[in-house]
C-alpha cells in the first residue's frame, strides 16, 4: 500500500511540476502587453516578489526533507522566472510602484536571511523541518492571497484587464496536484496552503466570466466619435498620457449626455494639460489636438 501511495505521490508531483511550470509562464502575455506600452499601468507586482520568496523558502524545505527531487526543481525553476519577471516590472513601473517593488524586495530577502540563521543555529535538527514546513505552509497561503488585491481591483472596476485568465486556471490546476501530493505524502505543509489555492482560483475564474464582457460594454456605450478617438489613441502607443487622455474623452462624452458639472471636466482636462508640458516630446494625433 505504501508503494502504491509512493507511485501515485510522484504522479500528481511529476503532474504539479508540469502544471506549476505553465504558471510561472502564464503572465508572460502579461509582461508583453507591458513591454509593448512601455508601461507596467494596473498590474501588481505583490504576486511575483511573494512567490519569489515562497519558492525560495520551499527550497529550503525541501533539503531538509527526504525524496523532495519535485519540489526542488520546479521551485528553482520558479525562482529564475519570478525575478526576471520581476526585474522587468522594475524597468517599466512608474517610480512610486518601483519603489515600493524594492522595498518589499529588501524586507523579504532580509526576513529570508534572518529566519534561515534562526533555523540553523538556534532549532534544533529534529524540529528543523517542521518549523521550516510551517513557516513554508504560511507564505503558501500569502502566496493565494496576494491576488487579492487584484480581485479587489476587479470587483470595484467591474474589469478584469489586469487579472489574466490564463495564471487563474493554471493557479487553480497546480492547487489540485500539489494538494494531492502532499496528501499522498502525509506532508500536510505541502497539502494545506492548496485548498485556499484552489477556492481562491476558482473565485478569480466566476470573477473573468461576470465581468470578462464588461469593458466591450462601456466602450460600446460611447459615441462613435469619441470610440474612434480612444483607438486612435491606442494606435498611438503613448504610454504616459494615453489613459489620462481616454478618460477625459470619456468624461466630456458622460458630461454632454448626462449634464456633469464643467468644473470636473475642466480640473480633469487641466491635469491633462500640465502632463502634456512636462512631455512635450510626444506627439499627439490630430484628432485628439481639434478634440
């Protein structure tokens, strides 16, 4: 029985590292969409750093432990994707989001230095691995619940443009494996983060079926001039002012059809215009100038 429970064990973990590996590529439509605006816009950063230094930690875990081959190597593999993504938001994020990536950057390296020496000269051999696993069972769980700041994001929008389906059903898919080989091992660090993994997967997934058709409806819902204008803008690829400008459009459309104060058009179309000082590098279409 134990060696049918060992087979079945290094099925679901073969399967976990599969499926694990399509989530760490799953935001790279992501990254792209970043890479062509040149720009990071709504998207977090929070995800990446936390399952950084979770993989990191079930690194650590996984020497501690015996027959731990799966969980090393797909860990380390998780590494050296999540700093390159990291290292990519950096270079396109405005400065107040770079900053606040490089603080979370610092506070998890030296927590993750300082927990590695307490474990090592002040645990005992025996309980090492049990602490570790704990420590390891709580950042998992940090590492389901920090999308929820773009669930968050996504409810209150009504849009879910920065929570990528893709890394939700992938998400949700590893939950399943891990929890099962962790089950099969009796390693219950391993098995309890992925049911939360799992409820929180499924929730962001009912969340892109509400609201996947969303923003097709609010656009819809503009005129046709205005709908022409924000596709120029798109065509355009400015990535400073674009959204600044398209909400202004959107705002003068609102204004015209439902009677919104002129102030909040004119304090909103001022923001706008001290933008476009400061970069007067760019070029805006001709539309947009007789707009």
């Amino acid at each position: 029985m134990a060696g049918f429970s060992a087979h079945w064990a290094f099925a679901f973990g073969l399967l976990g590292n599969i499926v694990s590996f399509m989530v760490y590529l799953a935001p790279i439509p992501t990254f792209y969409q970043i890479y062509k605006k040149k720009s990071s816009e709504g998207f977090q950063s929070i995800p990446y750093v936390v399952a950084l230094f979770s993989a990191s930690l079930w690194i650590y875990y996984a020497f501690l432990k015996s027959n731990t081959t799966l969980l090393i190597t797909i860990n380390s593999v998780g590494c050296f994707i999540e700093t390159i993504y990291i290292i990519f938001f950096i270079v396109y994020a405005s400065k107040k989001s770079r900053i606040q990536t490089m603080k979370l950057l610092v506070l998890l390296i030296v927590c993750g230095v300082g927990f590695a020496s307490v474990t090592q000269f002040l645990v005992k051999a025996s309980q090492r691995a049990k602490v570790v696993g704990w420590i390891c069972l709580i950042f998992s769980l940090c590492v389901f619940i920090a999308p929820l700041c773009i669930v968050r994001q996504v409810i209150r929008s009504k849009s879910v443009k920065h929570m990528p389906f893709l890394l939700s059903l992938f998400l949700t898919l590893s939950a399943v494996m891990w929890f099962f080989y962790g089950l099969l091992l009796k390693d219950f660090n391993i098995a309890i983060p992925n049911v939360l993994g799992f409820s929180f997967g499924v929730l962001q997934m009912v969340l892109y079926l509400m609201y996947r058709n969303a923003d097709k409806t609010k656009e819809e819902k503009l005129p046709e001039r205005i709908q022409k204008q924000i596709i120029i803008l798109d065509e355009q690829k400015i990535p400073e002012l674009t959204q600044q400008i398209i909400d202004i459009i959107k705002l003068s459309a609102l204004r015209s059809s439902e009677k919104i104060p002129a102030v909040v058009s004119q304090q909103a179309i001022s923001t706008v215009s001290v933008s476009v000082e400061a970069s007067p590098h760019q070029n805006l279409p001709k539309e947009i100038e007789a707009f």
